[in-house]
C-alpha cells in the first residue's frame, strides 16, 4: 500500500450481479475516484475477505438487508453505510427488499428498525420512491435523497443509429426457473415455502412457473416465425438466468439466433431494430435509446392473468407501450420497426412524467455524479473511526482468494458460475468498464 493511498477516504462498492450491476458501479467508481477518494469493488462471495482488509469509510449497498444483522452492527459501527438500489431492490413504490406483501405491509416479523437505523442515507430514484419511504416512516428525512439511478447514466445513441433491417430485439426474463447457479426445482421451491402450508396467500411459486413456461412458448412461436420469415433475433439473457440453458436456442435455431451477454445494456440496444419485452426495467433504456418497445402483455391475458402477481410486480409504464393483441398485429409492427417506420412508443408524453417522477429524468447531473457527491458529504460530517488496514487481514484475504481460485480448478461449475455472475477477483482495466458510454464524461 502506498503513503498516498494510506491517507485517502477509502469507499467499498458491493456489486449483487455482474452482469446486472457492474457498469452502474465503474460510473460510480469513477465519480468517486475523481474526487481522490480509492475504491474498491466487492460481491456477495468477496465482500467478507475484503471489508476487513480495505477498511472502508463507506459502503455503498445494493440493498438494505443484503447481510445478517450482526455484520451490519459491526459495519455501522466502523464505517458509513449508504444505499444506491438497484433493480429487484425496488419496484416502485414497492420494496421487495423489506419483504413486502402485495397489500404494501411488512410480513411478520420484518421491523423497520431491523435495518434502518444503520443506514446512514438512502439514495432514492425519484421522488416517487421518497413519498413513499416518507410516508410509511421506513426513513427518516435526512436518510433520503433524491438522485436519479446510475443505470440510465449512459450517453443515448438513439437519434443517430440507422435501425432498418437490424435484429429483432428480445428481453428474456424467465429467472423464476432458470437460475444462474443450476439450482434444482426442488432447490427453488424449497427456498420458497410458506412456514407450514401448502400456499402462499396471494401468488405461490408455482404461478411464477406458469407464467415463465407461457412466455417461453410464446418466444418459440416467434421464433419459428422469424425462422420462416428470414428475420433474425438477438436475445439478451435475465442477468439471473443460467446461459448454458441457452445452448438448447442456439442448436434449434443456428440460422437467425445470437445472443448478448455484454453488461452494458446500451451495446445491446445499438443492435436491435426493436425491443419485444414482457415486464422488464430494461424497458426505461430502450426508450432512451429511441428504441420502438413492443410488450406482448395482451398476447398472454386470460389464463396468463389468473397466475400473475399483477399489483406486485407489473410496471406501469407497460401501458404507454405498442400492445399487439395477436401475432399478425405483432408481426406488422416488427416489420415497421425494420423498415424504420415504428416511432419509439405510441404516446411519449405519458412516459415521460411517468420516469420523471420514478427516475427523477431528464436531469442536468448524472445519478453517479449526485451519489459521489453525497459521499463525500456524508465522510465530511462522519465522526466513525475505521480501524486501520492490518498486514494479517491482508494475508486472510490473499489465502481466501488462493482457495476460492483451487476451488476454481478443481471445479469447472464454481469457476463458471463465478464468471457468469460474479465480480470475483480481477478488477479490468479503464478501456474495459464501459466509460465510453457514460454520459457524465
């Protein structure tokens, strides 16, 4: 460790999903770093080694309660703790991070103070989340600050791409029974039972099975469709979706199918002509890219609707989108879009207060820019003491790394997994991490 670095503020970032959250963290890391702060990222299989090595005087959070409380106890303790949620954290004025049940109340059991206390801000999308958090008291004023979500901080490319005879757009999100880990159906439906019964008393699992088999139907329909129609489809896996299931679609259809797994979601939308999509956040940045959203939501009403969580989990923005009510009105649309006759969406201006409210956008500052400042704030008035940096926890953190990457040899499933899913040990380098697209540069 260098002399400089040893007096440097030093702000741990844990990053949930890689494939998910990463190029939202590197526009954080960099915010951060220009204000000669050093950082350091961490996921949920690291976070433990590091934390006690780096020391940091911040931690910025995906979630609330992403660790038991006795780990947070130490961690509030020594350091700062803040909020930056990420999708699956929050679903408007929803918070599936407090275990909500659909009627907006804590399950028994789950208590504010379990975690609010600890945290030192919370940086909220927009204002619509703030009344929320306000309003049912899980925050206190001063914990709540309005800064947009890192994620749409990239430069939009729309108006300047040529999207005739481009892929044809497809957002997967079938994570409820494909898993990045592999884990078995009776893995998934053990982690989901109700405390002795049978059934949940709203949705149980089993609806979310059903409601992922109907759309995977529907994708092998279009598919089948666009295979006899010359047209090609680029899929973009869920972030929590297990990429070798995939292999089947590229056997089945070798022709017309490819697929993107890069993190940044504005490489892929440069790709497309259209987005078809069912419910996904994905939705906001394909807009922003000018990009025409095609929801099949009206292709799998009727039995579709009995089995899904519609107050919980739909987005309400799905009602400004192109809704198709049969394949030969999907089929039209499609083929506007190649042919660059599709506008983005139907109406723009029902969105766009929509997004302002619930991602505070347009805005003249990046969501990275606001947080990191808010950062610094926060170190400013901080009267925390973090221990300092010891040479033992530094050789706990090497023999760790050592064992995670023999584990890594000796078993070819954690070493695919960890690559697919997790930001393990190997920080990349600047021309890699996505800069080009940010817009705060």
């Amino acid at each position: 460790m260098s002399q400089e670095n040893s007096h440097k503020n030093r702000v741990l970032i844990y990053v949930d999903m890689r494939r998910r959250d990463y190029t939202t963290a590197t526009y954080l890391k960099h915010e951060l770093e220009k204000l000669d702060l050093e950082v350091k990222f961490a996921s949920r299989y690291t976070v433990r080694w590091i934390y006690p090595y780096f020391r940091p005087h911040v931690i910025i959070s995906s979630h609330c309660n992403m660790f038991e409380g006795p780990l947070l106890d130490q961690w509030a303790r020594e350091c700062e703790i803040v909020v930056a949620p990420v999708e699956g954290a929050v679903v408007e004025d929803k918070e599936l991070f407090l275990s909500l049940t659909e009627d907006g109340k804590f399950h028994p059991g789950v208590r504010v103070n379990d975690f609010a206390p600890r945290m030192t801000r919370y940086y909220s999308w927009g204002e619509r989340q703030k009344r929320w958090l306000l309003g049912e008291q899980v925050f206190q004023d001063n914990q709540v600050v309005v800064t947009g979500y890192p994620r749409f901080d990239i430069k939009y490319q729309g108006g300047i791409i040529d999207r005739k005879n481009l892929p044809i757009g497809f957002l997967s999100s079938f994570d409820r029974i494909s898993v990045f880990d592999n884990r078995s159906v009776f893995e998934l439906v053990d982690g989901q039972r109700p405390p002795k019964n049978y059934y949940f008393s709203n949705r149980n699992v089993e609806d979310r099975y059903w409601c992922a088999v109907a759309h995977i139907r529907l994708l092998f329909e279009l598919l089948d469709r666009c295979k006899e129609q010359g047209r090609k489809v680029l899929i973009r896996p869920h972030p929590n979706e297990s990429l070798r299931d995939y292999d089947y679609l590229k056997k089945t259809y070798p022709e017309n199918v490819s697929f993107c797994t890069d993190p940044d979601m504005g490489r892929f939308l440069e790709q497309v002509s259209s987005l078809v999509v069912l419910n996904s956040t994905a939705i906001v940045d394909a807009v922003l890219h000018k990009v025409p959203v095609i929801c099949v939501e009206e292709l799998l009403r009727g039995r579709y609707q009995e089995h899904f969580d519609w107050q919980e989990v739909r987005k309400k923005y799905l009602d400004h989108l192109w809704r198709p009510k049969s394949d030969v009105e999907l089929d039209e649309l499609l083929g506007k879009a190649q042919r660059g006759e599709l506008k983005c969406l139907p109406q723009q201006e029902p969105f766009d207060e929509f997004i302002q409210d619930v991602y505070n956008l347009p805005s003249d500052h990046t969501a990275a820019y606001l947080i990191a400042q808010d950062v610094l704030k926060t170190l400013g008035e901080s009267k925390k003491e973090q221990k300092p940096r010891g040479t033992l926890a530094g050789l706990l953190l090497f023999l760790r790394i050592l064992a995670r990457l023999g584990r890594n040899l000796v078993d070819r499933e954690t070493w695919r997994i960890d690559r697919d899913y997790h930001l393990m040990f190997r920080e990349p380098p600047a021309e890699e991490t996505f800069l080009s697209n940010y817009r705060g540069l």
